[in-house]
C-alpha cells in the first residue's frame, strides 16, 4: 500500500495529475428517491414491482441479495447508486449504465463491468474478479491485496 501511495505522490509532483481545490465524496441521494429492501427469499422485479414510483428512483440499497438477478434496475432511469449485499451477485446486468457510485459488501467476488460515469467505487468488503480490469473511478475503496494486485493506480482516481 506504501508503494502504491508512494506512486501517485510521484506521479502528482511530476505533473500527471490535474489537482482540483475541491474534491467531494458522493453522497446517497435523499432517502425519497431511495429503495431499502431485503431481497432474503424475495424476487427484485416484484420489490420494485411494489414500489410507489419506481421511475424516480435514484439509489437502491439491497441487502440478502445472494444470487439475486438485478435484470430489472436497467428500467429505473434516474439511478445512479447501488449498494448490493450478497455473497454471491452478478453485476453483468448493470453494465453500462449511468451509475455515479457502487458499492458491494458482503463477500462477493465479482466481475466488475464497466460503468461510463462512475465516481465511486467501494469494493471494501467484496473482492474483484478483475483487479486490474476495473472502470475508471475517482474514489476507490479496495482490500489491502486488492490494491497490491493492480500494481499501480487506475487512471484518474483521485482518493
């Protein structure tokens, strides 16, 4: 992790980076335009199915969401943040989409697609198939032998 930090400290007084004055975290949508549900035992197209106004949905939270088949989020049009719990998910359904920050928990090894706006990434407590494959990101969270595994910093991340 040293080597890694050390790298991009490097690569900022070098002149590589472009600096901003300010950076921002993401920060969750507000919680009316937010889905919280437990997929344990529960289909996700009928949750959403049952949800006021789908298509205003801007985040959806999922926990127990182990297999779950996640098809049905590419009909919500303004989403741009999922946050999935599950040993075990598929985030094949998700690729391409407008996403802005994703996060995995639970343990899950994934293949991470390729998202064209994202800004955050949290793989903190899941594990990428495809370390050195993964979307540009501005912000990054990763497991310690993650982020040995790249070998050097993704291309414009920022923290």
């Amino acid at each position: 992790m040293a080597d890694c930090v050390a790298r991009v400290v490097a690569r900022l007084r070098a002149g590589e980076y472009e600096t901003e004055p300010f950076l921002h975290f993401p920060t969750d949508p507000a919680p009316d335009v937010t889905l919280h549900a437990s997929l344990a035992g529960t289909d996700l197209a009928a949750v959403l199915g049952a949800a006021e106004e789908p298509h205003l949905l801007r985040a959806v939270h999922l926990r127990h969401a182990d297999g779950a088949d996640l098809t049905s989020l590419t009909m919500l049009p303004a989403l741009g943040h999922v946050e999935v719990t599950a040993a075990d998910v598929d985030l094949s359904p998700l690729a391409g989409l407008p996403l802005r920050t994703v996060r995995v928990a639970g343990g899950a090894v994934v293949d991470v697609p390729a998202w064209p706006r994202l800004v955050a990434l949290d793989l903190g407590d899941a594990r990428a198939a495809n370390p050195r494959a993964l979307p540009p990101a501005q912000f990054l969270t990763l497991h310690t032998d993650q982020w040995r595994a790249l070998g050097s910093p993704p291309e414009g991340l920022a923290a």
